[in-house]
C-alpha cells in the first residue's frame, strides 16, 4: 500500500476558489481512473473526515504522482484541473464544489446527470458541469444527507438537508424522479443586506424603507409576502435590523436562514419524522412553546400551515412587533391563504372571525416581486385597516409601477407614495415618531 504522507517535498495547492477552464473529455475520464486508484492505494473514506490542509496536500502529492504513471499525455493546466476535481471528489462535493465556491451563485439546480442550472443575479443558465451518471450523482447527495444523519433511498426517496454553510438541501431520487436524482441548493448567503443596501441596490425606495422602520420600532405587525425567490427572506433580515438590541426575540423557521445580529436571540427549528415516520417538531409546536419563552419579539421564517393561527394569536395578545413571511403573489392573495390556514388549525371557526382576527392582528403587508431581469423589488406596502362587512380592507401607501424595459432588457420604473397617510401614523407619533409630510410625495424612477 502506497504511504500518502511519506517525508517528500510539499508541492503547493492552489486555493479551493481557483476553477481552471473545462479540459478534454479523456482527460475527464482520466479523474475518475485516477480517483478509483487512490482508492486503491490510500483509505480515502478515512481522509475525507479529517480537516486538514496538511492530509489535502498529501493526497494531491500521491494524486500527482499517480498522474505521472498515466500515458495520457497532460499540460500543466490539466494536471491542475484534475488534481482540483479528483480533491473534490474526495474532500468535496464532486462537480458541484466549484458551483458551492462562486458567491455569485444563489441556486444550484441538478436535474440528472447531465443538467445543472445555476442562478446568478435571478436568471437561470445551464452550466458545462456534468456528473459521470446517475450513480455518481448519488453518491453525492448520500454524502451530503449523511452528514446531517438522514438518508435517501427507495423507502425513503425524498430528503431536505442542510449544508456546514447553512446552505437548504432537497433531494429527491427515482421512482419518484423519473429521469435521474434530482438535487436543489439554495446557497445561504453569508453577505447579509442591510437596509441602505436594498435602497443603493434600488430594490426599495428610501420612504417605503423609512415606513417600515417606523413600523419595526413602534412593534407593528408586518407580513413580508412574496414568490418563490422573491428576496422574502432577504428582506425580512433587513427589517430585523431595526428591532432594538435589547429586547429578546425568538426565531422559528423551517430551515435556518435568518442572521439576526441583536445579542439576544433564541433559535428554534424544526425537526422532520424519522425513518419510522415519528419524532417530527413542527411549526406550530415551536411557536406554541416559544410563547412560554418571555419573547419580546417572535420572527417566524415562513408561515405556512396550522401555525398561522397561533402567530395571529400571539400577535393580537401582547406579541406585538412580529415579523413573518407568506408565499403569495399579492396583498390580497395573502390574506386569502392566512384565511385557508387558519382553517386547516380551527375548522370549527367561522370565516367572518377568521377575517376579523386577521384584521385585527396584522398591520401592514409588504409585496416583494422578482422582476422579469432577475432583480427584486418591493412592490407595494399596504396597510391592514380594518373591517368593511365581512371583508379585511386594505389600503396602499406606496406601490411599484413597471414602465418598460431598457435596451438592455433591465426594468423600468417608478416608486410612488398614494398620498395616504397610514392610520397607523397615529401610534407611531404617540411612541414620538412622527412621519414627514413629503414622505407620502414620494415618486423616485428606477
């Protein structure tokens, strides 16, 4: 058995980021011999486990020198591609490392194989990286499950997971997928946006992000909602950032995203069934329960089920001040799915009371949109005022006009104030925050 950690001189390894050009299909075929070699010789499984640079430079010393034993003639760059991949291979996530290591990527998307998609800047493009084939895809995503102790198989052939970067996993192989394992990454972004970043990057103009946090002081009630990659989530850490650093807030989400950085924050997740189908901790019995925890605050990632109830309760008795997010592609689509949940945790009410402790309990409704240029913006922030009948009313204070495209293909636009002036303004100004007039002027072009 070769030794990989023999006395020989250490030859440099490029930094994990460095990702050289595609080379030659044989050349590609030569990574998987030479990676079945090191299996041969050294006990990669063993390896992989240890974090250390040091065990990485001996495996590409031995990896090199394997290379020099191969007819395949190779150029300097290939021989630095390869010794990069098969790395990967063992240390890594096979093809996809590289993807994992660009911080311009927000989603990576394995249909098969032979098809990966990545999301840079909102827009979807099909990348050059492949899988040898269906098996070794597998294995790839029984390392990434593994490490979090789940599996995936026949019995079981659908898995949510989560990367060390806190990066969401979702797997889901055949029968259920017919054409090959199908893997989603949604990248969790170490960069968090802060408010002025969201108006610099024009995703929000400066009064509808003055409003709001006006509201976050004053412990208002809001609901982010939006589409799939919207920027919820994004948003929602903005707002967070507003909430003062002395006041305790409790946390529940699904799959952690949230970066909240006050100083006194609990975080609860849930926890999916095992593989006898118990053990599972939703939602709603975190939220349950954080309301024994003394929370000032209580930020529910997504509401999305049962739990919608006890959110509303919770915010109309003394948990005012909390932050959510909806799947919904309008204000008034929002309120339509609170009614719907609400009545999967209580059949028993009645949809005028539903509607009446919705109206009740939330303040104000934030639109986030993906546009069609990949970009996000608020689209409109609108206020919950009441009742009229046995219908929640709604009022706009600032929307989103789309005006066209440029040459480029970039969205136009305008932010515009209605003119109306909140009938919340009354409890921000009896907490001393008083709203300028020409805020409600405002009209800003995009």
């Amino acid at each position: 058995m070769m030794n990989a950690f023999a006395d020989t001189p250490s030859i440099p390894v490029p930094p994990p980021n460095v990702r050289p050009l595609a080379i030659r299909p044989e050349v590609q075929e030569l990574k998987f011999t030479l990676h079945r070699k090191l299996l041969d010789r050294i006990n990669l499984e063993s390896l992989a486990a240890i974090e250390s640079e040091h065990v990485r430079k001996e495996v590409r010393e031995a990896l090199l020198s394997l290379m020099d034993d191969e007819p395949t003639l190779l150029t300097s760059a290939e021989r630095e591609q390869l010794s990069i991949e098969v790395l990967d291979e063992v240390f890594g996530l096979g093809p996809i490392e590289a993807l994992l290591l660009d911080p311009t990527i927000s989603d990576i998307l394995v249909n098969g194989a032979n098809k990966v998609y990545v999301e840079r800047g909102g827009l979807l493009d099909l990348t050059n990286v492949r899988f040898r084939d269906n098996q070794h895809l597998m294995r790839i995503i029984d390392r990434i499950v593994s490490k979090v102790g789940r599996r995936v198989d026949e019995s079981n052939p659908m898995v949510d997971a989560r990367l060390l970067d806190g990066s969401r996993v979702n797997a889901i192989i055949p029968p259920l997928a017919l054409d090959g394992p199908l893997l989603s990454i949604r990248r969790f972004s170490t960069d968090k946006l802060m408010p002025a970043d969201l108006v610099r990057k024009q995703s929000i103009s400066p009064g509808m992000m003055t409003i709001l946090e006006a509201a976050v002081k004053a412990r208002l009630n809001i609901i982010i909602v939006g589409g799939t990659g919207s920027g919820k989530t994004t948003l929602l850490n903005a707002l967070s950032s507003f909430i003062p650093s002395n006041e305790r807030i409790i946390t529940i989400e699904d799959a952690a995203e949230l970066q909240l950085k006050q100083p006194h924050v609990a975080r609860l997740e849930t926890r999916p069934a095992n593989i006898e189908g118990n053990g599972a901790v939703k939602q709603r019995q975190l939220l349950i329960n954080s309301l024994r925890m003394r929370p000032d605050r209580i930020v529910v990632g997504e509401v999305r089920g049962e739990e919608a109830l006890d959110m509303l309760q919770a915010m109309n008795t003394g948990h005012d001040g909390s932050l959510t997010t909806i799947h919904a592609n309008s204000p008034r689509e929002a309120i339509g799915r609170l009614e719907v949940m609400v009545s999967m945790a209580n059949s028993g009410m009645q949809m005028t009371s539903i509607r009446q402790q919705i109206a009740s309990s939330v303040h104000l409704l934030v639109q986030a949109a993906r546009m069609s240029d990949g970009s996000r913006r608020v689209t409109s922030v609108t206020e919950v005022t009441g009742m009229e009948g046995s219908v929640v009313t709604l009022q706009d204070i600032f929307t989103f006009e789309k005006l066209g495209l440029n040459e480029e293909n970039k969205v136009l636009g305008r932010f515009i104030a209605t003119g109306i002036r909140p009938k919340f303004a009354e409890k921000l100004a009896s907490q001393g925050i008083h709203l300028a007039a020409d805020l409600f002027e405002e009209e800003i072009r995009v």
